[in-house]
C-alpha cells in the first residue's frame, strides 16, 4: 500500500489489487507512442534498459521486438507477478523485480537507458535523481513517458472522470491538460534535457475495454473496496449505454528525454 500526502489527498492505493484490469486493459498505447521512443534510438539494438515502475511491463514487452536487453522494477508484487507471466506467455526473456525506486540498487553505469512511464511523479526525486545518474553509463538517457485523456475536449472521458470523483473525491489523476512533464530542479544537477514532446492521440475503445480502462485507474480499483468498485462498475456501464459501441477518447502524450552530464572516465 502507497501512501503520499501529495497523491489522492494521502489515501493509500495498491496497483496489485488492479493487476488483472491493468494487464486486460491498460495496454492502449498506440503505436506512434512506441515508434517516437525508437525514433530517439532508445530501447533498440544492445542497450541495457531499465524500466522502473514498469507495472505489468508494458513498455519492455511492447519494445521488445527493438533488441534492447530490459530489466523491469515496481514497487507491487502483484503487478510484477502479472509482468513475469505476460512476458513468459509471449516467448520474452525480461528480468522483472519488485522493489521500490528509491531501493534499486545495481552497479554503477550499468544501464544505457532508464524509462518511467506514468510513473515519474510518484518518486521521491532527492533520493531517485542521484540514482539514475549513478546507473546510467556516461552519455545514459532518461525517458519520461506520460499519457492522460483530456477531459475538457472529449465527453466521454469528462463523463467518466466525473464519475471517478463521486467515488474517490481526492483523487488527484483529475483535469489533465496538455503539459510538458515538470522536471524537478534537482534532475538538472545531473542532467541535461535533450528532447521534450506533447502530442495528441485517438485511442480506440468498446464500451468494455474502456470500462476496463477506468476501473483500471488509480482512484478506482487500485485504491476503493472491492465493494464500491462494484458499485463504480454498475454506474459506469450503465453511463456507457449512451455511448457508441466503439469510440476514440482523446489523450495526450508527454515525452522527456534527459541525457546524463556524466562523462567518460
């Protein structure tokens, strides 16, 4: 259980009690998503990457196919138990370990990429800033990754959000808009940044791939009782009703590249 006074007004959430949503459901990232990342020549050809908070290993299963040797780290045991299956079950060998962040401890220089993917904000970045520079070989990149719906363009996805505050009234995950990610200061004693990127994205959903979706989000099934995510469930499908039977949800994306000061010795 994750308790942060700055994330849901300090209510606890624990992503392994939405393992299965998010495995089923949370996989929606376009391809344009993945082709930009191998576009900055990241996660390709024999690089070492680690992807932290890698949840159910969406980003090392999706890239894959790109060569990159991956090691995938999360704080949830049940996502990591739900990444080791899904990567097993597709013929992927990808070395996944639960421990927080802030208590990843590999040798020196040992990565030529770390990414985070929708991950970043929850770190304690005077701990984790020094870190990945200590990781990552001179010249190692940093790639932040983010995606969210916008709430204010798309009515689908205002209709749900609403429904998400009935339940959850602090959830924090609330009113998105088109931002690059904020880099906190400290990354900037360590790094430089190399590329920063917002760009907009239809995703295709049915009526139950997107309930899915929300059931799937922070402020409902990782953190509600099993009973008012029932509860949730039925209001929502019910809402869905006036919904076409396949739909695009507008989101957008927001990506980061940091590049270490670290130089050769």
């Amino acid at each position: 259980m994750i308790r942060d006074i700055r994330i849901d007004g300090g209510k606890g959430f624990d992503w392994g009690k939405a393992s299965l949503d998010y495995a089923k459901y949370r996989d929606v990232y376009p391809t344009t998503f993945f082709y930009k990342i191998v576009g900055e020549k990241l996660c390709v050809g024999e690089q070492r990457v680690l992807d932290v908070g890698t949840g159910t290993g969406v980003i090392p299963r999706n890239l894959y196919e790109y060569g990159a040797c991956f090691t995938g780290t999360d704080i949830s045991e049940g996502q990591v138990a739900m990444a080791k299956e899904l990567s097993v079950n597709g013929g992927m060998d990808i070395d996944f370990r639960c421990v927080a962040t802030e208590d990843i401890d590999f040798d020196d220089n040992s990565f030529d990429v770390i990414s985070a993917c929708q991950c970043f904000f929850y770190f304690k970045h005077d701990v984790v800033a020094p870190k990945f520079y200590r990781l990552l070989k001179p010249g190692g990149k940093l790639l932040i990754l983010y995606m969210a719906w916008l709430p204010f363009e798309d009515d689908i996805a205002a209709g749900s959000e609403k429904l998400v505050l009935k339940y959850n009234p602090k959830w924090s995950g609330k009113e998105e808009t088109r931002h690059n990610i904020h880099i906190p200061e400290k990354y900037l004693d360590y790094f430089d940044v190399r590329s920063e990127e917002v760009y907009d994205v239809l995703v295709p959903f049915t009526r139950e791939s997107w309930n899915g979706r929300m059931r799937a989000c922070r402020g409902i099934g990782a953190s509600l009782s099993e009973k008012d995510v029932e509860a949730f469930d039925e209001e929502h499908i019910e809402m869905l009703r006036n919904a076409p039977a396949e739909f695009d949800v507008l989101h957008y994306v927001g990506m980061t590249v940091l590049s270490s000061k670290k130089c050769s010795e």
